[in-house]
C-alpha cells in the first residue's frame, strides 16, 4: 500500500464507505513490498457490503495475482509487432529487388533467373531469423545464402561470435548473395570457389572474400550489386570497403565498426 496505486484503493475505500458504489480494476501493478524490485499486477474487485439500514457495514476486497498472464499478453504482443516489422521490411525488399532486376535484365528469361536467385537469398535468411529468433550470427547468415551456390565451409576466421538484428542480416545477406553470385565459381568446372575470412581487431570486424572469378564483380557505378554493396557498407554498417584485383583472382575486403547499432552483441564470426 505504499504506492500510488496503494494509496488510490484506500481513498476508494473511503469513497466507497459514502457512496456505497463498488469498484473493480484490471491489471493494476503494485509494489507488494518495500523492497520488491518489480511490480505485481492484480485484478482487483471492492464490494461494499449494505447492512438493513442501507450504510455501507463492511467491504469484501478480492485480489487476484495476474502477472503471469499479464507477461504472456506482452511477449505475444512482442511478436505480433515484431512479425508485423519484419514482413514489412521484407515486402519493401522484394519490390525494390523486383524494380532493380528488372530495370537491369535485357529478357524476361534472365529476369526470371536473376529475381528468382535474390529471391531464394531472401528466403535462406528469412528462414533462419525464423529458426533462431531476432539475432543471427554473421556465420550462420553467409552460410545461408552460400550453401546453395557453393555448400557448407564457406567462412573461417577466429574470436568471439557476432550478431546481427533482423534488418543488418538482411542486408548483410543480400550484399554477399550478389558477390557470390557475380563470382560464377560454383558454374565452371574445376573453379576454386570464393572463401571468406572473419577477424576482430580493434573493436571491429573485418571481412575478406577471396575468389578467382571475383575479378569479374563489375565495380561501374551503375552496377546494381555494386551500389547495392556500397550503399550497405557505408550508410547501413557505418564501415568502409575496397576490391582489389590480381591475376589470378580478386578480394573484396570489407571493415565494420562492432559499436553500431547493427551488431546485437560485440565479437567476429567464429
């Protein structure tokens, strides 16, 4: 009784002794001890009890403890939203998907092939924010879109695991589906496919992708991955990327800050 909501039920229960009129609350949260560190929550009714002189005698105080259904009730309304989120993200990413593959396809037949490629991409992951809830390792999200094209075994590297929210492994996603693609490795036989490499230094996250054919990834500002690639790298993550090419191949070098927003939790892909 030594919150607000305590000292509301006693004026009530003074208001009550007056006007005779009953009261009920639902979900009221209340402090059932000095030193409880949360809140309770009751469904609480106050009935005034008329003696055969019409005053008010006494009056019947029921408390029922609903914290545990008031707590479900929100991890349910948690869901909803964040279900209602993601599908929104991800239905203004297959527009701008289908808008971006078919303003740069010269066929409806290479549309189809190109749109259904970043399609699928887009599934893997959205299938694995399904399986392992709203953080996603930077491992799990290339192995999503790489296994497809080239099977497990894609990344490497040392430290702790990073994570990612939903939107960053997304785009994260995407980013690397257009460089694997445009890399062709897994289509000509006896290729080396691409591999990846993940460190922590310094509080941030530095990736290598490495692939002989990565030396035919266009880097013409035109070039929808090419955009795709800077416009997340630089705008999304904060970071800073550079491609370079040799001879026998080409390396895409990519530096997050792990202070940003995107990173649910600071580390490098095991």
């Amino acid at each position: 009784m030594r919150s607000d909501q305590g000292r509301e039920i006693l004026r009530r229960l003074d208001e009550m002794r007056d006007t005779g009129l009953p009261f009920t609350a639902l979900a009221r949260p209340f402090r059932m001890t000095a030193e409880a560190d949360e809140d309770r929550y009751l469904d609480l009714t106050l009935q005034p009890l008329i003696n055969d002189d019409g005053q008010v005698e006494a009056i019947f105080c029921r408390g029922q403890d609903v914290t545990e259904q008031v707590k479900a009730l929100a991890v349910q309304q948690f869901l909803r939203d964040e279900l209602a989120h993601r599908l929104g993200n991800i239905l203004a990413v297959v527009v701008a998907l289908a808008e971006q593959s078919a303003a740069r396809t010269p066929s409806l037949e290479r549309f189809r092939t190109v749109f259904g490629a970043r399609l699928s991409a887009l599934a893997a992951i959205n299938a694995l924010l399904n399986r392992h809830g709203p953080e996603v390792s930077v491992e799990a999200v290339f192995d999503a879109v790489a296994r497809p094209l080239f099977g497990p075994g894609l990344v490497s590297g040392g430290g702790r695991t990073a994570t990612l929210t939903p939107k960053a492994a997304i785009t994260l996603g995407l980013m690397f589906h257009e460089m694997l693609q445009s890399s062709g490795a897994a289509t000509k036989p006896g290729s080396t496919g691409p591999r990846i490499r993940a460190h922590q230094r310094a509080g941030r996250l530095h990736l290598i992708c490495v692939s002989p054919d990565l030396r035919d990834f266009s880097k013409d500002g035109d070039d929808f991955a090419h955009r795709l690639i800077d416009h997340a790298v630089r705008h999304e993550f904060q970071g800073s990327w550079v491609f370079f090419h040799r001879k026998k191949g080409a390396a895409a070098c990519f530096e997050f800050p792990l202070t940003h927003s995107v990173w649910t939790r600071s580390g490098a892909a095991a």
